[in-house]
C-alpha cells in the first residue's frame, strides 16, 4: 500500500519536474535541433532530450531508487516495477519541430503495473492535468468530468497516426471513414496522444482511439480519463493496461458503439 503521504510527495514531484521541462521547451522552441529516429516521420529534438534529462533528475533527487520508462533513450526498466515512472518529455514532437503549438510534457507514477498518478501539461495553454487514483481528475486544481453526449452524431472524436505508413495508416483511414458513415459529427487529428485523451476526459473529445500506441504515450492520460468518468479499453474492448499498444478512450456513452466500428475495420491490409 502507499500511504498518502508519499503520494502526496510524489504528485509535488511530478509538478515541479513538468514545469521544469515546460521552461526547457519554452525556451528551444525557436532554435529547434530536430533529428529523425529511423524515419522523417519519427523526429526527436535536443529539447526531448533536456527535458527528459530535467525530470530525471528531479525525480531521482527525491526517489534515488526509483525506476524508469523513457521515450527517449535507453531507460526503460519493467512495466511491473515496484516504483516506476513512464516519461515522455515532449509528446508531440512533430507538431513542435513545425511550430505547432499542441504538444505537452506527460508523466505517470506506476507501482506492479498500476498507475497511481499522472499529470500532463500543456505550456502553451498552461493546462495541467492531473489525477491521483481513487481522488478524481483536475484541470490546474479544478475537477473535470467526460462529456454527457450519448451519441455519434453529436461526438467529435479524435485519433492519432502511428509512424509505419502501411496497414496501420490504412486501418486507420478506414476507420475515420466508418465513423463517418455512421453519423460521426467530427473527427480530429491534434498531434499528441496525451492531450487527446486529456480532452476526452475535460469533455472537448466524447472519444479517442489509436492503433499502436507506447506506454509514456497513454499511462498518464489513462489515469486521467479514469479519474474524470470515462472508459480505456484497447480495440477490442479489454481494460486497458500499461502492456496494451492500441487504445480507445471515451465517455461511458458511445464506448461500445466505437468499438464496434472500429471493430469493422480490422480486416483492412
């Protein structure tokens, strides 16, 4: 069991470390070094890599034993670790190396598999969302909940594109399409898992759905979600887990209506 109290010691650290790497993205966004990790599509910049660093080195100040899951580098220790934090410094990298500014800082503390808190900040909106298991989900200190719209026609819905340009991009395509043939009112593509999944559970999105996904992408949001009324499930609508690599978010209302559809999809090559 953990105690409040280290929980409490852990939340204070997450937001001391995510406005500490909100000050190194701040500060690159105009003097971006931008490299490809095996592909054009697949970018990191040097302020991934100072903002990683940064939240590192909060944390371990605090938590010298703690263990690590990083999107950048090597860092990537059991899922099931005893004290484990999943860390993407910088989701939404693309969107930051074209000055497009939809991108946050996510951070999730997991202990044996379950994530216990998760925060995720926006600089340039200065929203931080946050949630602790059990305590509900905030937007800086105020609560937040899904949205109540029960059915596709009033539902925007957002998505994501994994890098692969092949059966996973093609799926996709064929997804947005079904939900449209079915009466969707919108679909949108932000640029950031985190954020996406931070708005379903603000009530902006009734839903979100991705076809690969890694754990610093969702852990965060995941909680977030939960906290805030709404449901995570992978595709084919198991609970969704720190090991799940899709994912759909939604409110309690239209969850197995897009599983459904996207269920249509699964064929596409």
């Amino acid at each position: 069991m953990i105690t409040p109290e280290e929980l409490e010691t852990i939340e204070q650290t997450a937001l001391k470390a995510s406005a500490k790497a909100a000050e190194v993205l701040l500060k690159h966004i105009r003097t971006k070094q931008i490299y490809e990790k095996g592909s054009s599509n697949n970018l990191v910049t040097a302020a991934d890599l100072e903002a990683q660093e940064v939240i590192q080195d909060v944390i371990t100040s605090t938590f010298p034993d703690h263990s690590f899951y990083n999107e950048e580098g090597e860092d990537k220790d059991s899922l099931d670790s005893e004290n484990l934090w999943l860390i993407d410094p910088l989701d939404g990298t693309t969107n930051y190396a074209h000055g497009i500014p939809i991108y946050c800082t996510s951070i999730a503390y997991a202990r044996k598999g379950k994530v216990l808190f998760g925060s995720v900040f926006d600089p340039n909106l200065n929203e931080h969302f946050t949630a602790r298991a059990g305590k509900g989900a905030f937007i800086n200190g105020e609560r937040i909940s899904v949205s109540q719209r029960s059915s596709l026609k009033e539902s925007v819905i957002a998505t994501g594109f994994y890098y692969d340009r092949d059966t996973i991009m093609r799926r996709t395509l064929g997804s947005i399409e079904a939900l449209f043939n079915n009466g969707l009112r919108g679909i949108r593509r932000m640029g950031s898992a985190a954020i996406d999944i931070c708005w379903v559970a603000a009530g902006r999105f009734e839903g979100f759905f991705e076809y690969k996904l890694s754990p610093w992408d969702f852990a965060a949001g995941m909680l977030i979600a939960r906290e805030a009324g709404g449901l995570c499930t992978d595709i084919g609508g198991e609970e969704l887990s720190l090991k799940s690599r899709n994912i759909a978010v939604s409110n309690i209302f239209i969850h197995t209506e897009m599983l459904k559809i996207l269920e249509t999809t699964r064929n596409i090559k």
